[in-house]
C-alpha cells in the first residue's frame, strides 16, 4: 500500500493519497490541501483516485476539494451521513472497496457527531480524534461531548492492533501502541497516572484543571472539569491557573 501526505502549512491539517499500488486505484482521505503535490503523486506513480473520504466536515480538511474534483472530476465523494456537508457527497458505508483495498470506517463521535476513522492494510487515518501525544478537542463547530471522545478513543480506537499505524488529521504519524503507552490523556484514562486538581479558570470559568497536555500544533489541550461535575477539552490557550 502506498501513503502520500500533504500538510496544509497553516492550518496543519494533513490530506492523504492512499493507493493500492503502483499503476493501480487509489483514493484522497479528506482535502484540505494543498493537493497540487498529491496530483503530482498520482500521475508520478500512475495512480487512478476514485474517490474522496471525508473524516468529518470542517473546513481545515474539505477546502481543497474543488481541486480534486476539477482535477478528476469523476471522483466520488464519501462522508457520514451526520456531518452537515453542502457539497454533492454519498454517505460512506462501513465497508468500502477501492481496488485491491477494503476499508472500513469505524464512528467516532466527540469532535463532531460523524467523525469517521478510516481503517485500511494496517493503518487507520483517525481525522480529529486522536493525534500523535494529544486528542481531539471538543468545543469545535458540531462536537457532541467529551464522553464521547473518550469512549471513541479508548472502546474504538485503542482496540486496534498496537502496531496499527496512525495516520491523524493534523501533523505526525504514530502507532496506537505509541499511544497506548505515552499519550498523557490515555495514561490518565487507563489509571496508569493520576489526574490534576489545580483550579483554573477555563474559557473564563471557574474549572479544575486535570491534565494540561499537548496539542499537535506545538501549544497545549487541556483537560478541565466544570463545577457541576462535567468534564471537557478545551484548547490550553484558554486556561488560566493561578
């Protein structure tokens, strides 16, 4: 199998090429661009897209895709059916094959309600669910809600086979073994390591901070618990302790 990327060099959300083989079918996982060097990819080694699978809707992962349409425009664009999407686009099923390559969308919920992760040949492109040392937030445009994430991450994602290779939606690749061991967010979720109790103030309220970890971009994500009990992920930017 054949894996192309293209990070998009400000919003670091990362568009993939993904290809059977040389000379063979291959399809786009999401379209944030720049795609120029993935078109180029195609033609340089002889690959055919048919389609386009959208892990979720937000415009850092689907603004480029007139560009692939313009480029072929035969390709088929796939999402789930509960992200609110305006363009022409079929709703991905659970299975899809695509050349010699079957893949299997597993639902993911957190980050937006339809967040899809997409399984193939022994990698999973996780879209905004999970990142390398750092998860997805919950406060974007269509989140549903921390529990969520959690369940998508540690029920769904973490039951991979630890040598699944991780291809996130922004910035590095990594393993699920990898994350399985270092992720700070997961090491609190399996009780390996204790969470924090500092009290903050998160989004201008008054919260507890529990893990404030990293984020993709270099910056922080911050794990908070509300007064009433609630918990959420909130961009560390946001949080302010003593």
């Amino acid at each position: 199998m054949i894996v192309e990327k293209s990070m998009h060099p400000d919003f670091l959300s990362n568009t993939y090429l993904v290809a059977d083989h040389e000379g063979g079918t291959g399809f786009f996982v999401d379209a944030g661009g720049p795609v120029e060097p993935l078109i180029e990819a195609a033609d340089r080694l002889g690959v055919t897209p048919t389609h386009v699978l959208l892990t979720h809707h937000h415009h850092d992962h689907v603004c480029a895709l007139d560009a692939l349409l313009a480029r072929w425009p035969d390709l088929t664009v796939m999402i789930d059916d509960r992200e609110p999407f305006d363009g022409q686009a079929e709703p991905l099923p659970e299975r899809v094959r695509i050349g010699d390559l079957e893949v299997r969308a597993l639902h993911t919920p957190g980050h937006t309600a339809g967040m899809l992760a997409l399984v193939v040949d022994g990698h999973v492109f996780t879209g905004d669910t999970l990142f390398k040392n750092s998860v997805g937030g919950v406060r974007a445009p269509g989140s549903t809600s921390y529990e969520d994430l959690k369940r998508s991450i540690m029920d769904t994602l973490m039951a991979l086979p630890k040598d699944t290779v991780v291809h996130p939606g922004h910035t590095d690749p990594t393993t699920i073994g990898d994350e399985w061991e270092s992720n700070r967010f997961i090491r609190v979720w399996r009780g390996l390591d204790k969470e924090g109790d500092a009290p903050c103030t998160a989004l201008g309220e008054p919260a507890t901070l529990i893990l404030l970890g990293d984020d993709y971009d270099g910056g922080h994500k911050a794990w908070v618990r509300w007064p009433d009990g609630r918990d959420d992920i909130v961009p560390g930017s946001k949080v302010r302790t003593g």
